[in-house]
C-alpha cells in the first residue's frame, strides 16, 4: 500500500522539483527512443511508463505551484 506524504515547500523549492523530475522524465523519454530504435519491446514500454509516471507527478506538483485560476 502506498502511503500519502505531507511536505511543506518554499514555491523555489518546488521549482527546483520540477525542474528536477523535468531532466529525469528527458532521461526515461531518450531512453525509450534507443530502445525502440534497438527494437527492445520490453524497454520501451519500461520507458515510456516511467516517463508517463513522472509527467503525472509533475503535472500534480505544477497544479501546487500554479493554481488555476
């Protein structure tokens, strides 16, 4: 089971987060271009889902940051 965390942050902070999480998606997208291009099935899929993982959790950060409105 997975288990919520309360972090209190200054905006700066969440910035450096993203920004972070920003390099670390690139990494996991770069990733799944080779292993495509090396025709590795397995890794791509690997790949894309933690892209799409990180892009989901900087989508909820940035919503902290930026609230609509």
């Amino acid at each position: 089971m997975t288990q919520s965390l309360t972090l209190k942050l200054t905006e700066d902070e969440a910035e450096m987060i993203l920004d972070a999480l920003e390099v670390d998606k690139e990494g996991y997208v770069e990733s799944a271009k080779e292993a495509r291009g090396n025709n590795n099935r397995a890794d791509v899929k690997t790949f894309t889902e933690a892209a799409e993982r990180i892009q989901a959790l900087i989508n909820r950060v940035r919503a902290l940051v930026e609230p609509a409105g």
